[in-house]
C-alpha cells in the first residue's frame, strides 16, 4: 500500500520553540511547540481516500481519537492535513463544529469527521470564514473538471477567536494538485526554557570529604588515566570524560532536596495525589470528572492533615533537643536549634517616626529620635 510522506517544515525561531515531536504513523505526525499564554499541540495527518476499505478509515479514526484524547487540555490543539473529506455549506445539526461558509455536500468521510470532530469540541476553520469559492477549492483533479475542499485546518473551540482566517493561496507552483491552505492565527511563541536551559545533573562532592569515599576516587582515577597512557589516547576529552565516569561511580549525582521533617509515608501520599490529578486533568469523560476530582479533594486533605502532623512531631523534637542543649549547655546546638525554629536571622528595621508623624530615613535622626 502506497502512502504520502508526513512531514512538519518550520522556519529556525519556530523550531526553538518545540518542545517534541513524534512520527505516529505513515499517516499521522505530532508536534508541541511553547507558547506564552498556552503550549501548541499540531497534528498533521493523510486520511484515507472516500473510496478506501471501510476497515482502513475505521482504523485511521479511531487512531486519531487516541491521539486526541492524549493532548493536554489546556493546549491549543491544531489538526490539519489532506483529511480527503467533503464538509459541505450546510451546518444543520452541526453548528457547534461548523459554520456555513464550506462548500459542496457532505460524504462519508466527511460524517466520520464530523463525529470525531463533535466529540472532542473541534471546530473546522474553512468553514467559519466567508471568501470567494476560488479561495476554498483546495483540490483540482489532474483534467481539471473536479475541484473540492478536502483539505482543512481544525482548532479547539475554546480557542476559535484566536483564528483570523483560513483561505488558500493560489497561483503557488509546488508539484501538487493541492492548493496550499493557510491560516493566521494570534499566538505568541516563545523559546522553549526547558530546552535551553536545563540543568546540568550535579556530582555529590560533600561525599569527597569521607575519607574512604576520597580514597575509592582517587584510585579509580588513577586506573582510568593508567589506561589512557598506555593506549596513547590522553586528551583534554579523555580526561573530562574519565573524571565524569569517575564520579558518577564512586560520589554519584546530588539527589533532590526534600524537607527532612516530612515522613516517607507523607511523600509517598504526596506522589499518589499527582497521580490522580494527571488523571483528572487529562480525561474528558464528566463522570470520570467528578470521581477523579472527589478522590483528589479527599486525598489532598489527607496530604494536609498529615503533613501538619508530620509538622507537629518535628517542632516537638527540636524543643526537647534544645531543653536538651540547655541542660548540657551547649550553646551551638542550642543555637541551631532556635534558628530552625524561627525561621532564622531576619534584619527588621525599625519603623521610627518625628514628632509630625513623618517617617524617620536617616539613622542619625532615628537615633536621636529614640535616645
């Protein structure tokens, strides 16, 4: 079976602006791409001709519903492609996916994609703008007696009024009988910051100062550099990379900090109400709304309740520890304590005021003021 090849073509600022993309099929491709007000998911697609197996478009369809239902649902999401599909002018029944201004009848294909479209809150944007027929014809067949809108630009509704036209371009030669279709849409890209600035793992080095651990390091640095001068391979590269794989194995990375007085079993709850918060934010069933949004309320108040625990028993601890410290009198750790309590040294200037009322800058003022 024969296919179209899938591609995304992007000028270089756009391309700093994706975040992935992936090649699902022969006919499908998605990318998502950073934005300032929302991320951008498109999905490019090839849809099977009118005339195609009923089990072909039926495979097709279901998936792109799959792939529908993994976008994100605060993501502005753009479907475009050749869907080889007849929309039509007439709307009736299907005002919330479309306007009037297609043209033709609808065929089969095209109620497969109305359903689709219904189902998910898609709108097709060929249809919502009013322009010329000659503007709308996206296909002419190769004796140039047919002419059809089959391809289409499709966006969430939500975000309709971010969409200032759809049309074609005419006149433009690319080796195809397709017209190109264009659209304008109001979204500000933006360089995406987890891709450019992602942060370097960093090596463990306080684990330097256990002697043994200092010993293991210097050792296997030793046989690692001895290799490379008998196999006469010692350049600035080589080195770098034999003191990496070094401390990788013998100090390992720094681990994420995490407060020391929530509990294993406190964090482990933390992590199961992420769960079911991806979950709830990800469904599009309203049944599955409310049961996810109920069991994510009843585990966020159990979180609470026993982070304040957790909270409660760690304060209980530090004031023994410094009773403690008193009785031994050991000031430092008395010290410590009393600064963890209260959240540490804070300068707090005095607010100093004259006679009239007026606040009080200068120190030598403040100081005669208050003398």
């Amino acid at each position: 079976m024969l296919f179209r090849s899938m591609a995304i073509l992007m000028r270089g600022e756009v391309l700093k602006s994706m975040i992935e993309w992936k090649p699902i099929t022969e006919r499908i491709i998605t990318a998502r791409f950073y934005s300032r007000f929302a991320k951008l998911t498109t999905i490019v697609c090839y849809a099977p001709t009118e005339d195609a197996e009923e089990d072909e478009k039926d495979h097709f369809y279901q998936q792109l519903q799959q792939i529908i239902r993994q976008v994100p649902r605060h993501d502005m999401l753009l479907l475009m492609g050749d869907l080889n599909t007849k929309i039509g002018s007439s709307n009736k029944s299907r005002e919330r996916i479309m306007s009037v201004h297609g043209i033709g009848v609808m065929n089969n294909n095209g109620e497969m994609l109305a359903n689709l479209f219904y189902e998910n809150d898609l709108i097709i944007g060929g249809s919502i703008f009013q322009h010329k027929t000659i503007h709308k014809y996206t296909w002419t067949s190769p004796d140039g007696n047919s002419k059809n809108q089959i391809d289409h630009i499709v966006i969430n509704r939500r975000w309709r009024k971010s969409v200032i036209g759809v049309r074609t371009i005419r006149g433009n030669r690319v080796g195809s009988d397709h017209q190109l279709l264009m659209s304008k849409i109001k979204l500000k890209l933006m360089r995406n910051k987890k891709s450019d600035n992602v942060r370097e793992k960093m090596f463990d080095n306080k684990r330097l100062k256990d002697p043994s651990v200092n010993r293991e390091f210097q050792i296997e640095l030793k046989n690692r550099f001895s290799i490379l001068q008998e196999k006469g391979d010692v350049t600035i590269a080589t080195i770098n990379e034999a003191v990496r794989q070094t401390a990788e194995k013998t100090i390992g990375y720094q681990q994420k900090h995490r407060k020391q007085w929530i509990t294993e079993e406190t964090w482990n709850k933390i992590e199961n109400r992420k769960k079911i918060k991806a979950k709830w934010m990800q469904t599009r069933s309203d049944r599955l709304k409310d049961q996810l949004r109920k069991q994510y309320n009843e585990m966020d108040k159990d979180v609470k309740y026993s982070a304040q625990k957790d909270k409660k028993k760690h304060v209980e601890n530090l004031a023994t520890g410094a009773e403690e410290a008193v009785q031994r009198q050991d000031m430092k750790s008395l010290y410590r304590v009393t600064n963890e309590l209260v959240g540490g040294y804070k300068n707090v200037d005095s607010l100093v005021k004259d006679k009239e009322g007026k606040q009080i800058t200068e120190e030598k003022e403040k100081i005669k003021r208050t003398s």
